[in-house]
C-alpha cells in the first residue's frame, strides 16, 4: 500500500448525465461510493494491522487467531491495488473522446501523490542530515525520487539512506506509479471497451507467467533467494489488472440507454464464486507452505494471482445491494477510507516515534503488552496526523484538480438504505 494504493483516488469524479465523447469538457460535482471508500479503509486498516499486530503470539487460542489474521492482514495491499485498477480505468475510459484526457489524468494522478511523497522524502533527507549525514549518502533516495524503488537490486540500496525514518513501505507506491504511466498508453490502442478488457487479462496473463518463470525455473534460484522480484511491478500487478477488468466489465452509467452490459451480468453471477476460489487457493497454497506470507514459490504463482482474483471480485460484491454493501458503507471505514493515503504513508514514517512510545508505556521492547500498546498509540496518532494532513496540506492541492477535469460515470454501485446513507452523511459533515 499496496498497497494505493494504492494510492487510491480519495474521491471518484462522476458525470450525472450521458457518456462525454467530445471535444469540450464540463465540471460536475463530486460524488463519492461509500462503500468503496469502506473497502479502501478496511484494506488499509488491514495492512496497519499486519505492521503493528505481526508479532502478537499466544498459546491461548483466541489470542493465536488475532496473530494468525494480523499475519495475513497484508492482504489488503492486494486490495488497495485493485481498487486503484477499478478506479483509475473507470476515470479513463469512461472519458475517451474527452479533450486533454492523458494530460488531466497525468495531473491529477501528480497531484494526488506528488505533494504528500515529496512530503515524506523531504523529512527523511532532513532527519538523515541532522543524524549526520553526507549529501552523498542521501543519494540513495534519488531511486525514490524516479520510483525505482521497487527493481531488483535497487530496493535494498534505496532503503541505505541513513535516515532513522523508515521507507520500506514505499514499493508499494513505486508499482503503483509505474502502472498509472503504463496502463493509460496501453488503453490508447483499444478500439472498444471489450478490446480494452482484453488488454487487461493479457497484462494479468503477462504478470502470471513472469511469476511462473521467476518462482519455477532453476535459473532463478538465486534471485528467489535473495527476494529480488517479490515488490516487482510484473510480480504485484496481477491485481491492478484484474481491477481494470472488472471496471470494464461492468461498464457504466451514462450509456444513453441506461441498460448495463451483458458482461456486467456475468461479472454479478460468478463474483462470488471467484472470490471463494480465490480465497480457497491462496489459502491451500498457505497450508502447503506453513504461512500466511508469501514465503513459498506456490505462493507466488499461486496464491497470489488467486488472491488478486478474490480481490477483483470484492469490489462488484460491494458494488451489488446486501450485508457486504451494507457493512462496507459503515461511517469510520469511510472515513478511514478517505485519509487512507496519509495514514498509509505516516503509519510507518512515524514508526520510530511509536517504537519508543510503546516501550515507555508498556515497560517492554518485546511481547504482546508492548505489540499492544504501540498498536493502539500508533493507531491514534497516525489517524490524528493524517487527518490533519489530508485538511490541511493535501485538499488545498487537490482543489486544483478542478482546472483538469475528468467526469466519468458512477460505477454500478447500487443504492443503500436511505437511513444508512443520512448517518453516513452526518458523520462525515461531523469529521
């Protein structure tokens, strides 16, 4: 977050009217999909929980479990990146014909992540200067300044950088970048939105068979053992394209009909399905290899393709009336959602900061009491900053996003209960 999203769009522009394909462009106000935005906070409520709740360990069952699931939390990078495929293919194919579209894509993408990583790369270069460190040392974090820091034999010299704040957590963003570049180009060469569809299950096959040669064949023996493509772009864009897919798939709201497509029935009857086989896979290939994580080349060529399928097929489970949407839609993942790439970003920058706090408070630099109570300080403060970032710093720069617009439709998310979507909004007018 990985996850993006990961980054992930805080807001999705939609068009109330027909499907724009002229020249011109009009500016519609913003509406949001509560239950979209519940995912992407559960998603990064899930890897905080893998960061911070990793080392809990008991022999009493109950306890076991919450280590067993703050293990397999990293799952919600896999997430992140499919929302951010559903969402950004949304944005750019819903808008073909739309005067300026790579070039108001391209800015707002900018403006979304640029400011607040430039952010964090600044305090990490300061905070390394004052630890002592030579301007040549800061090299390092210029692989962060071209989001390279997900290549083989680069993210380990990115990570040297001298500085006690951590930015391991930045792959994410690298692969994240690297596709939002890649993917607009490709959909240039589609002529229809089902050609579109099949570029995107050619980019999940591209990735798929990247893992098989890497994770099967002898001759990368030595490259699996020292974990060079695991945080690759071909190995973690399995998920980014299948969440393209299913953006296409579904199609959208402004057609002049209103009629949905056929293959957004087919994608309603079989997501459940998917999403169990999916789940089921990744947790067969888990007991094989006796760990949640990705430790095992079946893992990798399995289990996480698996994964990424189920995750793809969450988001029209989401989309689609009953309990899913109506948990998905509970007010603090939404807002949760809605800071989730300043928290996404602080909750490991700040890691040392809550290192030492958990020791002083739980007396311990080990064990569940010091697990918990660093969990529960990092967990306020890093909700306090990044709301405070995203309403101070972040949605200042993103009001410019109004000089480059984009207005695609709203995606098939069906309606929610009236008296849901009043508490919802007051929650939100309230935060």
């Amino acid at each position: 977050m990985a996850p993006d999203a990961t980054s992930i769009e805080p807001s999705v522009d939609h068009s109330p009217g027909d499907r724009v394909r002229t020249a011109t462009t009009t500016t519609t106000k913003t509406r949001r999909d509560t239950a979209l935005d519940g995912l992407r906070g559960l998603a990064v409520l899930m890897v905080f929980l893998y960061h911070y709740g990793g080392g809990i360990q008991s022999s009493k069952p109950a306890i076991r479990l919450i280590g067993y699931i703050t293990q397999a939390s990293w799952l919600g990078i896999v997430v992140f990146f499919a929302l951010s495929g559903f969402l950004i293919t949304g944005s750019l194919w819903d808008t073909v014909g739309q005067r300026h579209r790579l070039r108001n894509f391209y800015v707002r993408r900018a403006l979304r992540i640029l400011p607040l990583y430039a952010l964090a790369l600044t305090a990490v270069a300061v905070t390394a200067r004052l630890a002592g460190a030579t301007l040549a040392q800061l090299k390092p974090l210029t692989i962060f300044v071209f989001f390279l820091q997900d290549f083989p034999h680069l993210s380990t010299l990115a990570l040297n950088n001298h500085s006690p704040l951590p930015l391991y957590h930045f792959w994410t963003l690298a692969v994240e970048e690297q596709f939002y570049f890649i993917w607009p180009l490709i959909l240039l060469i589609a002529h229809s939105r089902r050609h579109a569809l099949r570029l995107s299950l050619w980019c999940f096959g591209v990735s798929e068979c990247f893992i098989l040669a890497i994770y099967t064949l002898p001759a990368f023996q030595g490259a699996r053992t020292h974990h060079l493509y695991d945080y690759f772009l071909l190995t973690q864009s399995g998920a980014l394209a299948l969440g393209c897919a299913v953006s296409l798939a579904m199609g959208n709201r402004a057609s002049l009909t209103g009629r949905r497509p056929g293959s957004h029935r087919i994608v309603r009857k079989y997501a459940r399905p998917a999403f169990f086989t999916g789940l089921g896979l990744y947790l067969y290939t888990c007991y094989v290899a006796g760990s949640l994580l990705l430790t095992d080349p079946l893992q990798f060529w399995l289990g996480l393709p698996a994964i990424s399928v189920a995750a793809a097929a969450a988001i029209p489970l989401v989309l689609r009336s009953g309990l899913p949407r109506t948990l998905f839609s509970f007010s603090p993942l939404g807002w949760l959602g809605r800071i989730s790439y300043g928290f996404y970003v602080f909750h490991i920058l700040l890691q040392p900061l809550y290192d030492h706090l958990g020791a002083r408070l739980s007396h311990a630099t080990t064990g569940n009491d010091y697990h918990i109570v660093r969990l529960i300080i990092a967990f306020v403060i890093t909700s306090f900053v990044s709301w405070l970032s995203f309403h101070l710093y972040e949605m200042p720069i993103l009001s410019l996003k109004r000089f480059f617009p984009l207005n695609p439709s709203l995606p098939w998310g069906e309606p929610i209960s009236s008296a849901h979507q009043a508490k919802h909004r007051r929650f939100q007018t309230s935060s």
